[in-house]
C-alpha cells in the first residue's frame, strides 16, 4: 500500500513537496559551488526536466515505495534529461510529457552546462 504518496493528508503531501524543493535546491547550490571553480574540462549541470512535472500514473512509480520512478519512468526521465543536456537554458524543458523521442545532436550541438 502506498500511504504517504496517495493516501497521505494534505500536510504530508506539503510536507513531501516541500522535502523535494529543498533536496533540488541543495542540488543547485552544489552545482553552481563545482562550477564557480571554472574547471576547463569539468562541470556539474542540473535539468529541469521534472520541476512542473504531475506523475499522476501509478505505473510510473516504483511498487518499492511508491515515490520513487518506476523503471518506465527513469527511462522517460533520461530521455528528458538527456535532451536537455544539448538544449541551451532557455529552451530546456521542465514538464515531462510521455512519449518524448530523444533528440539526435549533430555535430554542431555542444552539451550545456547552464
């Protein structure tokens, strides 16, 4: 049974969003820490690929615990995660959208670490 995700209260529910905006801006903070040392062969990037995402299916997320993505949902997620890579800040996507085919660089593309 998955209490705290589906069946939790509407405090717990803001108290798990608001564990998970912490968490995400601890991860920020730690990228922009790594990358203020301006290493040339070196960076630490976060996507945005999941910031206004709903996982509403229960199939996307894991039978373990129900809160972590399913292996379904991590493959979409590396799809976003890896389109957003050669995508520049301004374009990134922060809505996971089911079905997105990755995107196939050319030569051209550099991964960006904004």
């Amino acid at each position: 049974e998955c209490y705290c995700v589906y069946h939790g209260t509407p405090e717990q529910q803001v108290q798990m969003d608001t564990a998970g905006q912490q968490f995400n801006a601890g991860l920020h903070e730690l990228a922009q820490k790594w990358n203020a040392r301006q290493y040339e062969n070196f960076g630490v990037a976060t996507s945005p690929i999941m910031r206004h995402s709903n996982i509403a299916k229960r199939a996307l997320v894991s039978e373990v615990d129900c809160f972590h993505p399913s292996a379904v949902m991590q493959s979409e997620m590396a799809i976003g995660v890896w389109n957003n890579m050669i995508l520049p800040w301004d374009k990134k996507v922060s809505r996971w959208v089911d079905g997105t085919k990755p995107i196939c660089p050319t030569e051209n593309d550099i991964l960006y670490l904004d």
